[in-house]
C-alpha cells in the first residue's frame, strides 16, 4: 500500500482506482511552506498540476532517511514546475500524461483564436454595459490568413487540423520535430514564421530559450494583411505557458495598435494579479484553464491512476521523463 497526496485535486473514478488497489490517497493542497518543511517525506507519491511547483529544494526536502517521496505525477503535459534532474538524483520517478489533454486544448485554443478575431469577448463587455456596437465591432474571418505555431507536437498538430478545415494557410517552427506534413509551411528559422503569419498560436514548452521568445522585434516582423489580402491585423494566442509571449512588449504593442488582438490561458505569474494587459480591451484571458474538461481531467486521472499502479506493484513505468 502506497501513501499517495494529490495535490491540485483528481477525478473520483481514479482516486476510487487507487484506492480499490489498497492505496491511501490524501486529497489536499499543501502550500509552499509545508512543503518546504519536508510535508511531502509523509508520503511515497504525489500527483500536481500547475499550481504546485517541485523546484530543487521542494524535491530535496521531500525525502527522509525513513524513506519520503519514489514517484511524482504531473496531471497533465507541462513540466516545467519539476525539477526533474533533482527527483532523479534521489532516485524519484517523474512521469506526465502528455495525451490525455490534447483534444480540450486543441478546442480551447481555436475558441480563443476566434474570440479574438471577432471580437466575442468585446461585444460581450458591451453588452453587458449597455451598449449595442454592431457597427463599432467588425472583425475578421480566419480563413484566408496564415497561422504560425511555435512548437508543433500533438496539440499544434491537432490545431493546425482544425486551421486547415477553416480555411487557414498554416505554417510551423519547431527545431525538435523532422517531419513536415502535407500542407503545412515548416519554417527553419522562428523569424521567418513570424514574418509569414498574421496569426501566431503557442505550442511549445517553457524553457531558457523560449522564455520572451515572442517579443516586440517578431511582433513587428508579422505582416497585417492576410493571404486572402484583407488587412486583419496582428493576433496572438497563447494557452502553453506564460513567460513565452514577453508580456510587457505585448502590452506595448496592443497600446500602439500594432498588435490587433492577444489572447492569453497562461502568464507569466500565476494566479494573475495586477497586470498591464487587462487595461486593453483587445485582451482577453482565462486562468489556465485550457485542460480544464471533465473529458481531460477524467482522462488525465485515469493515465496517473495507471501509472502509479504500475510503478507500485513493477517498481517502473511504461512511461516516465527519468
Ligand atoms: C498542462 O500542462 O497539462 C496544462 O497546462 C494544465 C495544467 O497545468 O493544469
């Protein structure tokens, strides 16, 4: 029997999984602090999401000479809040469920995208206020403009599928990743993306060399005329991690008009606080909630009630990041 917390909450049909298997599991947010204070050497997995970060000193006081953490799950794809070389020096698993999510923020992505070309958030506050802008609120269509997506693994993939059914010309950029499918522009070099597409949609992990990597020189480079030669503007969608659009030149840039519309699932800080974005109207954002489907959770509880069953009765993983 394994003592397992979860953290940032699970579906009832994996906790019922686990705990049919004789696994004591402990629903509970654990703050900073008690983790710090070694919280976690109580138990012998954990499963986070987002709001839970495993840096260095969090993993180091997480085991004990009696014994402490053997297996951390991340619900969902994003590992950049674990420091995975640290579990591995203490000889802890780390593993992810990189698919279970895919389709719920293919769908959000696309919703966001259109949100934003046809100003739904807008007319929204409108509305709401009193006012009845149908002449003010004239958007564009996406089909007939270029989509650029940084990053092209399972969800830029499954966005470009639902891009090409709109009648967008898609290209991508992603140094990690050989093949180009049919129809789709793959770009050697990250400007060059930028300098194609009137639409830009983040697809890639946060890492030193994505960090700010959508900035004010590739805003500019973007072209504001689409291929159907309607002058759409600029647009940006982000639902991966925040810390890749530099949100200060974002900023800038929707206040100079130079970019049309952001729209935004992740930030740089989390939760949001007092940011300049949210005094654009062409903003508009949603607190991480792109995964956030009763189909994605209950998929992504399941795969880690799996996974934890395996590595508790086999002592290994069919998939793990170490
Ligand atoms: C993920 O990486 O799976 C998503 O960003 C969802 C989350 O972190 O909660």
């Amino acid at each position: 029997m394994a003592r397992i917390a979860v953290t940032d909450g699970m579906s009832t049909k994996a906790v019922e999984m686990l705990e049919k298997m004789g696994h004591e599991v402990t629903l509970r947010h654990f703050g900073k602090e008690e983790i710090d204070s070694g919280t976690l050497s109580d138990f012998d997995a954990v499963v986070i999401r987002s709001a839970t970060k495993l840096h260095s000193r969090q993993i180091s006081a997480s085991v004990s000479d009696e014994g402490g953490l053997q297996f951390i799950g991340r619900a969902g794809v994003g590992v950049d809040n674990i420091d995975i070389n640290e579990a591995t020096k203490y000889n802890i698993k780390v593993c992810n469920t990189p698919g279970a999510s895919t389709r719920s923020v293919v769908e959000f992505t696309i919703g966001h995208l259109i949100a934003s070309t046809r100003n739904i958030v807008t007319a929204d506050r409108s509305l709401r206020s009193g006012i009845w802008a149908k002449k003010e609120l004239r958007g564009s269509e996406i089909g007939g403009k270029s989509l650029g997506l940084i990053g092209f693994g399972r969800i830029a993939r499954g966005v470009a599928n639902a891009a090409i059914a709109f009648g967008m010309q898609v290209h991508a950029y992603d140094p990690y990743v050989v093949d180009s499918p049919e129809g789709i522009t793959i770009h050697k070099e990250v400007d060059d993306l930028f300098r194609n597409c009137t639409h830009i949609s983040i697809h890639c992990n946060l890492t030193e060399e994505t960090r700010n990597l959508v900035n004010s020189h590739r805003i500019s480079l973007m072209p504001r005329i689409g291929t159907d030669g309607i002058e759409c503007g600029k647009h940006i969608v982000s639902c991966a991690r925040g810390g890749i659009v530099d949100e200060s030149a974002a900023s800038k840039a929707l206040a100079s008009g130079d970019l049309q519309s952001l729209a935004l699932d992740v930030f740089e800080n989390e939760p949001l606080d007092d940011s300049p974005l949210l005094s654009h109207e062409s903003f508009h954002g949603s607190p991480h909630i792109a995964a956030s489907t009763m189909e994605a959770q209950s998929r992504i509880g399941v795969e880690m009630a799996e996974l934890l069953i395996e590595f508790f009765e086999t002592g290994s993983t069919r998939t793990s990041l170490n």
